[in-house]
C-alpha cells in the first residue's frame, strides 16, 4: 500500500492542496472544541471520569486525524482518520461492560472484543446496499447502539433513551456523510462537512450519558 497515494472521495476536493476542503477541514474543530466542554464536565478523580477523560483524548485525536485527511488528502492520512475512531468505539465500549453493565474487566474485554466480527458481519451486509455507499463500515454502529439502548429499557431507561438520542444523531450524520457526492451537484460544498458537526455532538452527548450514570444520575 503506498501511504503518499492521494485520496479524492468528496464532493468538496476539486484537486490538490491543503485547503482543498475548507469546510471539511476547519468543521474537525468541533470534535476538539466538544472534547475540551467534556473534558471539564468529567473533573476529577474517579475510574469513571478518568475512563470519560480518556474518551475526551480520543475524540480530540479524531478531530485531528480527520483534520490532517481532509488536508494532506493522502493514504497514511487516512489511516490517522479510521484509527481513532475505531479506538474510540472499542474504548467506549468496554467502559460500558465495565461501568454501566458492571462485567468483570476479563469479561468486559471480551465482550468489547466481539465488536469486530460483529461489525465485519454487520459491514458487509451493509455494504450490499449500493446507496450506503461509503458509510456501510460505519452503519454496524448505531445499530449495535440502537441495540443496547432498547435491551436496556428496563433496566437502565435513562441510559436507554441516551442510548437512542444517540443512535439517532449518528444515523443523521450518517445520511449526510452518505448524501456528500450524490447532491454535489446541487450543493458544491457537499454534505460532508455536516457529519463532523453532528458526529462531533453525538460523540460528547455519548461521553455525556456515561458520566451522567457514573455520577449516578440515571
């Protein structure tokens, strides 16, 4: 894999350059600006809010990933985007085996660890649906969120419903992350750049329900 190799696939890049893509560029500012609110509401001391402060570090490190992708624009770039988000999700969800489903850590690794073959699975039936598009590797999640929000209902219902606020601002960001190319015609700028300012929103609100349950406020 050559990681110089330069990457198009918005709607906003009509060629090279750093400022190629101001608003996808400049719109990863939120992740930061969200983290750095979050990072306050978790002060302290705590497994939980050191647990939440970890999620700030990752959430802030996928702003900037994405910010050097949608600058540099090349391969090695790329892979600054996916991996802090992957790290997030996986770390996200051992804190909730461990501290909301109360597993034993050897268990919450565990069941974090299912997450892969889980979304491999989830991802290439998504993948089948040609209007997904480049979104099909990320659909497993507010599924997989949409899932533990309706089994916890009962027994955690203000975890559930954060749960589902939280699903449904990653299934809006989604459609605009999937909508970028196909309206590009309309709108030159693209859609992209909306995904950043929702992903960012829904990211802190999903740090935001952990902390909430940590304080014991659920």
């Amino acid at each position: 894999m050559d990681l110089t190799q330069e990457i198009d696939a918005y709607c906003e890049r009509l060629g090279p350059g750093l400022w190629a893509e101001p608003l996808n560029a400049v719109t990863n500012l939120a992740f930061v600006i969200v983290a750095g609110i979050m990072w306050q509401r978790a002060g302290g001391a705590g497994q939980g809010r050191v647990m939440a402060r970890v999620l700030c570090l990752l959430m802030a490190a996928i702003g900037i990933g994405s910010g050097l992708f949608h600058t540099v624009a090349q391969a090695w770039a790329a892979l600054a985007d996916v991996l802090p988000i992957a790290l997030f999700i996986l770390t996200y969800l051992f804190a909730v085996h461990r501290d909301v489903l109360r597993l034993r850590p050897v268990w919450a690794f565990g069941a974090t660890a299912m997450f892969l073959p889980y979304a491999a699975l989830a991802g290439s039936v998504f993948a089948q649906v040609s209007w997904i598009g480049g979104s099909a590797g990320y659909a497993p999640v507010p599924l997989l969120i949409l899932i533990y929000g309706i089994v916890l209902r009962r027994r955690l219902p203000a975890v559930s419903r954060g749960f589902l606020v939280g699903a449904g601002l990653l299934i809006l960001s989604l459609v605009f992350r999937t909508t970028d190319l196909p309206v590009c015609g309309a709108f030159p700028s693209g859609t992209h750049f909306l995904w950043h300012l929702l992903n960012a929103a829904m990211l802190g609100w999903m740090i935001e329900v952990y902390l909430r349950h940590q304080r014991g406020q659920t």
